[in-house]
C-alpha cells in the first residue's frame, strides 16, 4: 500500500473503516435459511460468530447464560463490578442516576474495591452450571495474580484484554506477563489482543494464543483516540491481522490462530464487512448494552471509563430497544441495523451467494465512502 505524504518528514498509510467498505453482491444468491453463521474455535462450538464484550454494562452472570443459550459467547470482566462486590445490582442502578460532572468518578471510586478471588470463581461456577461454554477476561497487568483462580473454577476460553497487548511489553517497575510461557503452560485456549498491526498480531500468533482480537475495545464511549491520539481504522486492522493469520498458518505448518474484531460493531452492516474482510468472529458491546437484560439499564461503559490515572472513556446513554433474543436474532423492529443482528448477516451471506463463514472471507468487496466513521462498538 502506497505511503501518503503527511509532510516532508513524515509519511503515513491510507486505512480505511467499515463504513468506506461495501459487500458486492454475486451472480448467484441464496436463501438465507440454507447460510450457516457457525463458528468454532479450539474445541468449542457456537451458532453464532458473536462474542460479548466483557463490560459490565453487557455481561453479568445471567447474560451470559442468555447469550450462551442463544448461540453465542459472553466474556465476563473478571475485574468489574461482580467480582468486586457481592451483590453489585444497587451500584448498577446508581449508575443510571449519575449526572454527567459525577459519573466518572462515581465510577472509578466503585470499581477501587478489591477484586476477590472468592467472587471470581463463584461467578465463573455460575455461569458453567447453567451448562453453557465460560469465557472471562482479565487485564494483561492482573493476568498472572488471578489466573489459577480462573481456572480453577472451570473457565473454558480465558480472554487477556487490554487497548493495547504486545508480546514484547517492557516494564522498569515490574516483571511483564511472558505470554508465550503462561499460554503454553495454561490448560485453556487463550484469546489476547487487542492489535491492529501485522506486526503485533503475528508476533501474539507465535505465543500460542488460539485467538487475537483485533482493535482497541473500550465500548461507544471510549476516548482512545482523543485521550492517546492512538487509532487504526478497522476495516485495514481486520486485513492486515487477517493476512498475519494467514502467513503464520504458512510458518507453522498449519496451526490456524482465530481473528475478531473488537471494535466499531455498532449494527448488522459492520458486523458482515468486518467478517468479509476477513474476521472471523466479531466482539460486540453497545448493540447488546441496549437489551432489556442488559446489567447497564440503558447505559453502557467499558473498564477504561474507571482507569484510575487517566480514564478514556465515558458513560453513554445507548438506551432499550428489545430483548436479548430480539436483537440477536428478531424480529426487528426498527431499520437502523441495531435488531436482528444474525439474521442480517445470513440474509448478507445469502445476497452474496456463501453458505458458510470461510467461504463469505472470500466476498469482493469495494472502497465506497458511506458517510461519517461509526463509533467504536
């Protein structure tokens, strides 16, 4: 990709977002009712490509479930609000009532209550009782002191997410999670990111991680990019972790390391470009924040909202539109894309004649400014 002047002494790439991206339709089309959306990763099985971010917003214990039921997969935030708090619901509720001057400091103040260790495998066991597959997350810095706990209480997918993970991090104040070793040494598979490099994304590919994730996270009302000046549009971040899967299938004589794009999944629309363009599974936070069981009551914010020293995001108001299973899989309502998530996109596949997810990779698709860039998740 050619270099675009910024000035003499600087230069830069053209990347583009998801909303410059379109799907071409093929000669051929299909019934969206003959289109599979199954997605597996290491030993696991979903009906959906579809992961919950883990926000307390989203995900508590029983979202989980209902995600679960429904065909996806819910990431619990093992350092939120359930894993701090015995019964966090009247802090949930607090939050709701916040006037935009208190809610951040509201918020880093609940979420300075210690983790326990007791309440993260209490809630993984709840979610694992109920029979469906358990995913938790954990910050690279907070990754090591609490991961026996994780799996101890029977986690299935352990998830590290941060705005920022490299295999190579060096710090002068304390020792760095070596991925490669703890991956290797860890009974579960392991999803880590985020990135947005080739780079970075084939060097987290070489710890062993069964999965990336590709962007920064951090929900609608994340401020990365205001606060750090740190931002890769997604559609070019999806392509080119999506080509480091692929030489890295090449330099490992066949090992394939999942990709999904955590970031800008704000309706039905970028959900099947992010995939086109080579995802292959998506990481969802605000459409799901507007469920009637979402935790967040209408309100949705990601764990940068609390950093102690330098927060960058915000509580948002994303409002109630329906259920769980209306926005997953309908019926719609509303034509804005924000209700039957998976309906959509098989209804995409089917325009563009692909029966299956590995298939729909392969879709032609077309630069095509289609107005103002969506905002993250």
């Amino acid at each position: 990709m050619t270099d675009v002047e910024i000035g003499r002494g600087k230069t830069g790439r053209r990347a583009y977002s998801l909303n410059e991206i379109g799907i071409v339709p093929a000669r051929r089309t299909r019934d969206p009712e003959e289109v599979s959306i199954a997605w597996q990763i290491d030993a696991y099985r979903f009906d959906l490509p579809l992961m919950a971010c883990p926000m307390d917003s989203v995900v508590s214990p029983a979202t989980a479930i209902a995600i679960g039921q429904l065909g996806g997969l819910a990431v619990l935030d093992l350092e939120g609000l359930w894993t701090r708090y015995e019964d966090p619901e009247p802090l949930l509720a607090e939050v709701t009532e916040l006037d935009e001057q208190a809610a951040t400091r509201r918020l880093q103040a609940m979420y300075a209550e210690p983790i326990s260790e007791d309440l993260i495998g209490r809630r993984i066991e709840e979610v694992a009782r109920a029979g469906v597959t358990t995913a938790a997350s954990l910050s690279p810095q907070r990754t090591a002191r609490y991961a026996k706990a994780v799996v101890d209480a029977g986690a299935d997918i352990f998830v590290i997410r941060g705005t920022t993970v490299s295999a190579e991090h060096v710090s002068g104040r304390a020792e760095p999670l070596n991925l490669k070793q703890f991956i290797y040494e860890l009974d579960v598979p392991v999803v880590v990111g985020g990135c947005a490099t080739y780079t970075a994304a084939l060097h987290l590919m070489r710890t062993g991680a069964a999965g990336v994730l590709v962007g920064f996270g951090g929900g609608s009302g994340h401020t990365t990019v205001k606060v750090l000046g740190v931002a890769v549009p997604m559609a070019t971040a999806i392509a080119d972790v999506a080509a480091a899967r692929r030489d890295y299938l090449d330099e490992s004589g066949g090992r394939y390391v999942h990709v999904i794009a955590d970031g800008s999944m704000t309706a039905s629309g970028d959900i099947a470009k992010a995939l086109a363009i080579g995802a292959d599974a998506v990481m969802v936070g605000s459409p799901l924040a507007r469920a009637a069981e979402a935790p967040g009551r209408g309100y949705h914010w990601g764990s940068e909202a609390n950093h102690t020293e330098l927060p960058r995001g915000a509580r948002v108001r994303v409002g109630t539109i329906g259920t769980l299973e209306q926005i997953l899989h309908g019926p719609s309502t509303v034509p804005d894309g924000s209700m039957n998530l998976m309906g959509a996109l098989r209804r995409t596949m089917a325009t563009a004649g692909y029966s299956d997810l590995k298939e729909f990779q392969r879709v032609e698709v077309v630069v095509a400014d289609s107005g103002p860039p969506a905002r993250n998740q």
